[in-house]
C-alpha cells in the first residue's frame, strides 16, 4: 500500500540545505498498522508529508495506493486515498459547524450533493459523535475534536489513513479512545500508520518502523523491535515498561520464558515462570 525507495528529503533553511531523510526504504502492505516511531526532529512528519504530497518529492521513490507522490498531476486523488489526522485537530478544522466539517470534504471532491448527507451521518456515526451535526467545533472537547477530524477524513473512504502525533494533546482516557478508533478502522481495512514518540503507543502496531535522525534503523514486528534493546537504544528511545522489567529480571539472572509487550504479558510470562 506505500512503497517507499531510498526516499531523501533536505529543508531549506537561511544556513543551506539541510538533510532530515536519508534512503528511507519501507514497504507497508494493505490493512497493516505501522507504528513509525522515533524521538522528536528524527524525520517522521516529514514522511508522512511527504506520503500524500504536502511536500514534494525529492529523492527516491514514493507511492501511496498505487499513486506516484511525485506525480503531481495526482496530488488531488492522492489526498483523497490518503487521510491524515494531526496533532492539532484546531488546525484542521475550516467550518463552524460539525456536519459542515464533514461534508467539506465530499463537496471538495465533487461528490453528488444528495450522497453527502449520508457519507457525513456515517462517518460521524463511525467515530461515535451522533447527534453532535449542528454544534460548533470549538465546543467540542479534546478527544471529540481529533474523532471530528478523523470523521472528516474517512467521509472520502480513504484506503491509507497517517496519524501523525493525533494523540499527543489528549488526556489519557482519550488517547485510548483514538488509539481504540486506529485498531476499529484497521479492522474494517484501512491501512493505518501511526506515527509516534510514544513507545506504549507503538506496542499496538502489528510493526513498527524504528526511525533515528533521518533513517529507518530497524523495520519489524512490534515484538521484535520493542524487545531489542540495543536498537531501542540506538534510537534513544525506553523500551515497553513490561520489557524494561524483562531485562532487569535478567540481570539478575532471572530469565522469563519471553519478553513481554505489554504489562498483561509480564503478568501472563511471571505465571509461567518456575
Ligand atoms: N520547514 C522546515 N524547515 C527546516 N527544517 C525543518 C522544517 N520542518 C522540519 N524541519 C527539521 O527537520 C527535522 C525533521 O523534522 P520532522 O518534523 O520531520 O521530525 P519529527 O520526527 O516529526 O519530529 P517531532 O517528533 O518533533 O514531530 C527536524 O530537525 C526539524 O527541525
Ligand atoms: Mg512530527
């Protein structure tokens, strides 16, 4: 579903050119959730930019959903296939009213108007924000707001949807909430990546693009790269808790029967443990 090869990518900037991706190879395949985790400034914005050509292409091969990024005859469709939520959904947001926000879109792509108000009641439907049509954006809370955003995107049925840090301004409970809506839009075939600092975050990928400044240092399972402790620190980043305590057992000379992701697997490989 998007196929990167040797992508390269250097801002401008008042002191010259200045390199953030190098030879960035990657292939994610349909209906895969990609965590693309790395510390902050390490390049992942500037990828998933670059995946529906907010920036232009410069290095190197990207397609999205069949779609060359450097095509720029396709920009438009390839928006279209390729949804992306923010951190900021403030940002996003271009109407007063939340069916409006919706419907922008669609109307955007020229959808026949007597469809537009079944696409909008469905995708509100999908984000649980029914009977939220007329109130204003700005009335919404945090969590309401990011599904508001993601409800706008999947009114164009998008194939490809990158959050990009979508959940970084949420509280906890609403964190889980969008985290819970990438793994339901997952399931109904969506490809969805992630991209993210947070290591927790990236234990629900089913793999996770380990990223330091510029370059892919590992691409794997979410096991197998959140468990291996010398790529995690080469990224600079903390392993899982669950790992952590994993590693510290074995210092000690205690060895689980496996290396846990999650705190219900430390639990489950403790049991175990005789
Ligand atoms: N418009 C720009 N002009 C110049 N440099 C930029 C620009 N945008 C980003 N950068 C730099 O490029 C590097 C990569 O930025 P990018 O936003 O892709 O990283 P990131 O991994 O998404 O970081 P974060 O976790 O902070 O969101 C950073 O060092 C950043 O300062
Ligand atoms: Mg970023």
């Amino acid at each position: 579903m998007i196929q990167a090869q040797n992508v390269g990518f250097a801002y401008e900037t008042d002191e010259g050119l200045r390199r953030v991706l190098h030879e960035v190879t990657l292939s994610i395949q349909s209906g895969e959730m990609i965590a693309v985790l790395g510390q902050n400034g390490c390049g992942k914005s500037t990828f998933a930019r670059l995946c529906n050509a907010l920036l232009p292409m410069q290095e190197g091969k990207l397609t999205v959903a069949g779609f060359d990024t450097s095509d720029k005859k396709m920009t438009f469709e390839l928006r279209r296939v390729c949804g992306m939520v923010f951190q900021n959904p403030d940002n996003q947001f271009v109407s007063s009213v939340v069916q409006e926000e919706v419907a922008f879109g669609p109307e955007n792509y020229e959808v026949p108007r007597q469809d537009i108000g079944a696409i909008v009641k469905a995708a509100l439907h999908q984000v649980a924000l029914d009977g939220f049509e007329h109130r204003a954006p700005y009335t919404l809370s945090g969590g309401q707001k990011q599904r508001l955003a993601i409800a706008g995107v999947l009114a164009l049925s998008p194939k490809v949807i990158i959050f990009d840090e979508a959940t970084a301004m949420l509280d906890p409970m609403c964190r889980r909430e969008v985290l819970a809506m990438m793994k339901k839009l997952q399931a109904q075939g969506h490809t969805i990546v992630m991209i993210t600092h947070y290591v927790e975050e990236a234990v629900l990928a089913d793999r996770v693009a380990l990223m330091q400044d510029g370059k892919i240092l590992a691409f794997g399972t979410a096991r197998e790269i959140l468990c291996d402790k010398e790529k995690m620190d080469a990224a600079k980043l903390l392993m899982p808790h669950a790992a952590r305590v994993y590693y510290d057992l074995l210092a000690e000379g205690i060895t689980l029967p496996m290396c846990p992701l999650t705190e219900e697997e430390l639990l489950e490989a403790i049991c175990r443990f005789n």
